[in-house]
C-alpha cells in the first residue's frame, strides 16, 4: 500500500506540475499572439519632401500612405527628427497640421488646413496623409519678435492714419500700395522691432546646403508601438538662398498680411 501511496502521490505531484508547466506556456502563447496579431503599420512615402521656413519656424511637409495589416491600428502621433550629416546637429518637428491631399490649380482657393489628432487605419482602407510639420521650439522663440514687429507696425499705422488716407484720395490709389511702400521705404529701416526680428529670424533659419537624415516615427496607441522609417535628402546651394528669403516673406505677412514663402522640394534618397 505505500508503494501505490507514493505512486498516486508522485503523479498528483506530477500532474499540478504539468498543469502549471501548461499555464506558463499558455500566457507565454498568448502574449506572442497578441504581439504578432496587433495591427501594424507600413509606411509608403510618395511625392517629394517640402523643406520650408515661416512663422512656424523651419518646417517640412510629407506626403504619402500609411497601411495597417492584420488588424485596424490608432495613430496618436507622428513626429520627425531631422539630423545634418556635415556637423550632427539634430532638431525635432511636431506635426502642425494635417493638409488637404487634392492639389489646387494655379490662382485657385489656398490650401485646407487641419488641427492634427489620431486617427484610425483600417487593413482595408489605407490612409493617405499630407502632414505639416514645424519646429515648435523654434518657433516659440520666434513668436515673442514677431507679434512686437507687428505692434510696432499697427502703433505707425495709427499715428499716420489721415495721412495714408488723405494721400489715398489725393493719388487715387489703393491704400495697399500706400501701405507697401510705408513698410519698405520707412519701417523696415527704422524700426527697432523689425531689426531684432530680422537678427533672429536669419539666426533660426538654420537650413543650409548638404545632406540631411531624416527620421520618421509613427506611434500608435493600444497596443503602444512605434514605427520607424528613415529618409534622406539634401538641399542645394541654389535652394539655401531660396530659403533664406523667407526671413523677409516671414515679416512681410505679420505686417502686410502677404505671404511670398519659398519652399525647397528635395528627393527622397
């Protein structure tokens, strides 16, 4: 009898063993299938990468598709970090704004633009975006030299107000070109506010010509994952000058409300 005891002992042992041994292997096989189910994303970029510089500081815009396989996947960020191959320098870019992806003949309406927020991806609608980023950080620093150009502007606008308007009616001429020439004859070399700005604008515009990396990262949200994907291109000496006008685009439009911004379309690599 204690030889069957020990026997019916050592399977019951055995056994709790086993269904434990089991237990651990199960959650193990779960985890890895929820791991390799979850929704992924694909990245398919398409058209040219826009290199800028505004108001909102250096920025670039993307055009292309994001695909999701095996199951739907929520995207809550997208974000770049642009990288100079010459001297390593490395800046962020949050997304600004979502774009319209339709293209606008010449003259036609301006471009739609969109608050950005997640959004869902579907394996059987895939997602087409145009996405507007800038360097927020930049362009904080940029913001406080801006709105006192554009103080000091409206405080000249006041104190020659009877006289832009008297000297409209006398040439018979819109008050735009009135406006125009006070800014660019006058302003521009005696205002205090616009030299500061101008300094700072030149100094942030920190675009220049070589080879750039450029890092996407598409993050989703429930499961947590980040997709990465990485570009390169370069600027040209001819589109650094290009770039650098947009300092005078950028005073211009917080001023006299015109913008004339240059942007560089550079390929992927």
């Amino acid at each position: 009898m204690e030889e069957g005891y020990a026997a019916s002992t050592a399977i019951e042992q055995w056994g709790t063993l086993a269904i434990a041994v089991y237990g651990v292997i199960q959650v193990w096989l779960i985890a890895i299938w929820r791991r390799f189910s979850a929704g992924r994303i694909t990245i398919f970029k398409t058209g040219h990468i826009e290199i800028g510089f505004s108001n909102f500081g250096p920025t670039i815009g993307l055009n292309g598709t994001l695909r999701a396989k095996h199951k739907d996947a929520f995207v809550s960020d997208i974000s770049l970090v642009v990288k100079k191959q010459s001297d390593g320098a490395t800046h962020s870019f949050e997304w600004a704004a979502f774009r319209s992806p339709q293209i606008s003949n010449v003259g036609g309406s301006s471009v739609s633009l969109e608050l950005p927020s997640g959004f869902n991806v579907l394996p059987s609608q895939p997602y087409r975006y145009n996405i507007f980023f800038s360097d927020r950080a930049t362009q904080d620093t940029l913001s406080p030299a801006l709105i006192a150009v554009r103080k000091e502007w409206q405080d000249l606008l006041i104190s020659r107000r009877d006289q832009i308007v008297a000297q409209a009616q006398e040439e018979n001429s819109d008050t735009d070109s009135i406006l125009s020439l006070l800014y660019d004859n006058e302003f521009c070399d005696q205002s205090e506010a616009y030299r500061n700005a101008w300094d700072l604008l030149t100094r942030a515009n920190y675009w220049s010509s070589g080879e750039y990396e450029l890092a996407m990262a598409v993050k989703t949200a429930s499961p947590d994952r980040k997709y990465d994907e990485q570009f390169c291109f370069s600027i040209s000496d001819v589109e650094f000058e290009e770039l650098r006008l947009n300092a005078v685009a950028t005073l211009r439009e917080a001023c006299l409300n015109v913008s004339n911004y240059r942007f560089a379309y550079a390929q992927y690599q």
